[in-house]
C-alpha cells in the first residue's frame, strides 16, 4: 500500500465512547486558517473508537510534525490526556499542543498534571498556532504557555479576533480537513447528555445523520451564571467579553461547500443578538441550498424570524432555552446581571405557536430546554417548569414527537469559569470539583457507571442528589402526562 503523504498538523478530537465526538468550530476554523497558510493537516474524531490504538494508527499513517488536541469542553480532561500520552508513545519528537476553553482555564495545573504536552495556546489560537509551525519555538508564539527548565511560563494573551473576516470553518473537499469524512457525517452521535449515575436519562440527545456545524460566530455578550463562555467566563479565558459574528458571504460559502460534502442538515447554535437582521439574510441566501436547520436562537426568535426559516429551509428544528420555567426567577437572575434577555412566558406560547403555524404540516420539531437547581430556584419556581413543559406537551404534540427527548430540564452542572464557578457564594453555591485533577478524575469515572459527584456542585439549600431528583421527577412528569 502506498503512503499517503504527511501533514504537518494532526487535530485530534476527544470522544467519550459514542458520545460529545463533535469536531469543535475551533478546529475546523484553525485547519482552515493553516491550510491558507501552506500547512496540511486532518482532523481526527476519536468517537466510538479505541484511543489508543486509533491515535497510534493515524500518527503512523500521517506522520504529522505537531498534534493538537481539543480540550475545550471540561469532559474532555481524561480522554485529552489519554491522546496527549499516545501522541508521545507513538513518536515522542511530536510536539503536543492543547487549547480551547478548558486548557487556557488550568494552563498552569494542567503542566504539573502531565509531562505529555508542550504548550497550550490560551484563548483564540489561529495566528499562535501560525507562529508555532513556522518557530517550532513556544517563546516566538503568542497566548503561549509552557514549561521552559522546569518552570511555568505563561504569556500574556496578546492575540485576540475582534473580527472574523477571512475565516473558514469547510473546505471545497472534506475529506481533506476531516479524516473519515463520510464515516463522520453518517454516523449517528450522542451530541449531549447528562450522565447522573442513575438508571433514567435524563437527557441524551442524538445528532441528525449528515448533519454538521454551521459556523457563524464566537464570544457572548450575555452573562448566565451557569455558563463557563459567558461574558464574566470569556472575558478571562478569550480576553473578549463580546460576541461578533462571521461576514454573511463567508458563512454561506461554507455552507455551499458543506452542501456539496453531502451534509443536508445544517446546526447553527449562535445568537446572542437581539438584532435579527443578520439571520434574516443569512437565511435568505441559504435558501436556495434545499437544506434542513436545526436552530438554537439565544434569544427568542420573533414571529418574522420564524417565519423565515420556515421560508427557506426544507425542514426545520427550533431549540428554545428559557432555562426556567419560572418567570420571577428569570426575572431576578436577569435583574442581577446573570441571565440572558427576559421575556414573559406569554411571548414563549406565541413563538411557540408560530413555530406550530409555520411548521407543523412538514413536521417540524421544537426542544426546549430547562435547567434544575438553578440559584435561587423554589420548589414552585421548579414546579412552574413542569408544568409550562406538560402544558406544552399537551397542547402541541406534533412539535413534540418524542416529548422525553424534545422537552429538558437538566440538573445544574458546575462549568469552569462560569460566574457559580467564580463566584459561587454570591449564589448561595457550593463546588464539588475546583482543580484540573478534580475534573479529571470526574471524566475518568465517566467511563463507570460509579460517578461519586454527578454536577460538582450543590446549593447551600439543596444537596447535589436533591437536584439531581427534580430532573429525575420532571422526566416522569413529562412522559406521564
Ligand atoms: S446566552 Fe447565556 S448560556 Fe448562551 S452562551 Fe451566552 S451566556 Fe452562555
């Protein structure tokens, strides 16, 4: 068999089993960015298959001078060290370098944690990423952090996008930006869940088959408290507490090429605009591509706005988060600086019958998401969840084919850098993990099925296993009703 050629950069992108294998944006839009600038690379999704003997396999078959790992998401912590060990089992001359959102908040612990990587690049990683394959020199590159004769160095964050112009996150032929290209788009993964070491799910949902990331921008101007890329979280770990969207031609253009890639659902999750101008368009301009979308507006989405998605998408999926079902508590949440855009649950029934006007002929789907525990919920704020989500369930069926996966309400779960994370005596929290170790022996449990502390964080008023029964009793509640 003839070799194929090497690439200088190898992505690799931790799974956990068949779950949490999406390729992050980041990666897409760096494999771009490099390729741009003469560097080859693939990206490798480790979902659903051995580690190690997968990792040992692509580095013999691609060669690579770098590899790069995602540890952007904190569930990420075991399985990124894992690949990092394999990478240097495999040829200890390859450089190992980490980032994203989880590795720029532990840079430091992370190096007293494992001798497998040598450099993380904090925040945005496109120009430091450059630097680093032209230098091979962790001192020539910005947003570095490294150990330099058994001391940790960490430099500034000097590089920070405020735009976006001139990014990719497709390429004309996805076979060479993701290695197993078809193998990825058809095959069905678990995109969330949360694992709560009981016999019920209570939440597992699935991703659509050719179906695949939109990108369309970064950052959040909102500041959810539960939320580690909030504004408070961005702010310290991206040095941007702003949200800024891609140019329209851009996203379309990848759009185009995804289309031509043979994906047919596209997932677009951004929008922490009250503007709609910028969907309204970008919509316009997909149309003509006869897709499916599946839409997760921040905020939510007018009637106008409804309407044209049903315009000009050939099927649709709308995922709302009022995140509680209780009004004066978002109100409060809001009203302290820790919630998003509040609306009247009465605006949440007219979109919702709009979604159904527009949507229920072709079967269109709705999901709307709720979280339990949040800080200063009530029982009867609780309760006020389960029954605006029974209440929907009932009177609109056809938006909710399978009620037990479409209507949520997750148990509160402890994220770094998110405000509870920072400061969690301000919401009458207690954390259960703080350090890198913590999360990582967490992710490590995930594997059993004995996970000693599911959220990593508990209320002062309300144990982590008492959160853990209002998600419980609300599926129930759902799936009787
Ligand atoms: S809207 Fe809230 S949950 Fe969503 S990204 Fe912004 S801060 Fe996070």
């Amino acid at each position: 068999m003839g070799h194929l050629p090497d690439v200088d950069v190898l992505f690799f992108q931790p799974a956990i089993g068949k779950q949490y294998g999406i390729i992050s944006l980041g990666f897409l839009s760096l494999s771009a960015y490099l390729r741009k600038h003469g560097y080859d690379s693939r990206i490798i999704v480790l979902a659903d298959r051995d580690t190690e003997d997968l990792v040992a396999k692509k580095m013999q078959q691609f060669r690579p001078r770098v590899a790069c790992i995602s540890l952007h998401w904190y569930i990420h912590c075991y399985e990124a060290v894992k690949i990092a060990d394999a990478v240097k089992k495999a040829n200890s001359e390859v450089k190992v370098v980490a980032g994203g959102h989880t590795s720029t908040y532990f840079n430091g612990q992370i190096f007293e944690f494992t001798p497998s990587i040598d450099m993380i690049i904090k925040g945005d990683g496109e120009k430091p990423l450059l630097d680093y394959m032209a230098t091979q020199d962790p001192e020539k590159t910005e947003n570095a952090s490294y150990m330099k004769d058994g001391t940790f160095v960490s430099k500034p964050i000097t590089y920070r996008q405020m735009t976006l112009e001139n990014l990719s996150a497709a390429n004309e032929n996805m076979n060479e930006m993701v290695d197993e290209w078809d193998r990825y788009l058809k095959t069905v993964r678990v995109r969330t869940s949360a694992p709560i070491s009981s016999e019920k799910k209570v939440e597992e949902i699935e991703t659509k088959p050719s179906e695949f990331y939109l990108y369309v921008g970064k950052g959040c101007s909102y500041n959810c408290c539960f939320c580690g890329t909030s504004k408070t979280g961005s702010t310290r770990i991206f040095a941007r507490g702003i949200s800024i969207f891609r140019p329209l031609e851009d996203v379309v253009k990848d759009a185009k090429n995804l289309k031509d890639n043979g994906v047919e659902s596209l997932f677009l999750d951004f929008g922490p605009f009250t503007a709609e101008s910028y969907f309204h368009k970008l919509f316009d301009k997909l149309a003509e591509l006869d897709v499916d979308i599946t839409f997760l507006p921040w905020n939510l989405p007018s009637n106008e706005l409804i309407s044209k998605v049903g315009e000009s998408f050939r099927n649709f999926e709308i995922q709302i988060s009022p995140d509680s079902g209780s009004e004066s508590l978002r109100a409060r949440l809001c009203q302290k600086g820790y919630h998003k855009m509040f609306y009247p649950n009465a605006n949440l029934v007219k979109s919702v019958e709009k979604i159904a006007e527009v949507g229920s002929s072709r079967g269109a789907q709705l999901f709307l998401w709720f979280i339990c525990g949040l800080p200063f919920e009530t029982e009867k704020d609780y309760q006020e969840t389960v029954e605006l989500s029974v209440s929907m369930k009932k009177r609109f069926p056809q938006l909710f084919k399978s009620p037990q996966d479409q209507l949520n309400c997750v148990p509160l779960r402890l994220t770094p850098g998110a405000p509870i994370d920072l400061f969690p005596e301000k919401f009458g929290m207690r954390r259960l993990r703080s350090t890198f170790k913590d999360y990582y022996e967490y992710c490590k449990e995930l594997k059993t099925d004995k996970i000693e502390h599911p959220l990593g964080l508990e209320r002062e008023d309300l144990s982590e296993a008492e959160i853990i029964k209002r998600a419980v009793d609300f599926k129930d509640a759902v799936v009787n009703a």
